[in-house]
C-alpha cells in the first residue's frame, strides 16, 4: 500500500479539479485587464494547455468538448502566460508551499546534470 501511495504522489498531473485549480494555481497566472473576457473559464483553458503538454498533441489535433472554443484562443492564453512569467509564478508558489509544509525533499535532486557521476570513463 505505502508504494502504491508513492506511485500516486509522483505521477504528473494530466488534469487538475476545479478546487486544486483555484486553491493553488489560479492566483499564479495572470489575467487578462483589457478587451473581452475569455469565453472559457482558466480552468478548463488549463487543463487543455495540460492535455497538451501531457499527450504532445499538435494544438490544431485539440479535442476540444462540444467546440466550446478555438484551438488557437487556447493557445494564445497559453503562450501570454508563458511570456509574461505566469509559469514561472507557478513553479516558484509550487515549490514556497511544498517547502513551508514540509514536503520538499532535496536529497534526490539533479538539477542540470552536473553533480551525477559518471559511469565510464571519469577520472579517480
């Protein structure tokens, strides 16, 4: 059972729930000040941008439910938040909450590669 539970705690999340999303990630994307508000709501345009992370579906390929929006709408968000740092913001919250509820554990860290050892051919 306790493997089980590690199972689930590593998997990459494919969908969020409505209260995850607004509990952790809403307040770290950025909202549109000007023009007409999205016909989705950020929720559901997140977890599309996961879908596709998830599937590496061409955005074009996007199942989208009942052709509640475009393709391109979805997109468009995706790539403002991606300029203007909203994921970053996300990251950085993900990791502030994890290590202030003593859940971020460093032991297992390889950020770029550097510190791993080399299986053949590494000096003595």
């Amino acid at each position: 059972m306790k493997n089980k539970d590690k199972k689930e705690f590593n998997k990459i999340p494919i969908k969020v729930s409505q209260k995850d999303f607004n509990k952790h990630i809403a307040s770290s994307l950025s909202k549109g000040k000007r023009g007409p508000k999205p016909k989705m709501s950020y929720y559901k345009i997140f977890n599309y941008i996961l879908y596709v992370a998830h599937t590496g579906c061409q955005w074009e390929k996007l199942p989208i439910y009942k052709k509640e929006i475009s393709w391109s709408a979805i997109y468009r968000q995706h790539n403002r938040w991606s300029k203007d740092g909203s994921y970053e913001n996300l990251l950085l919250n993900s990791v502030k909450f994890l290590r202030d509820n003593g859940m971020l554990d460093l032991s297992i860290l390889h950020g770029d590669g550097s510190n791993t050892v080399a299986k053949k051919g590494a000096r003595k």
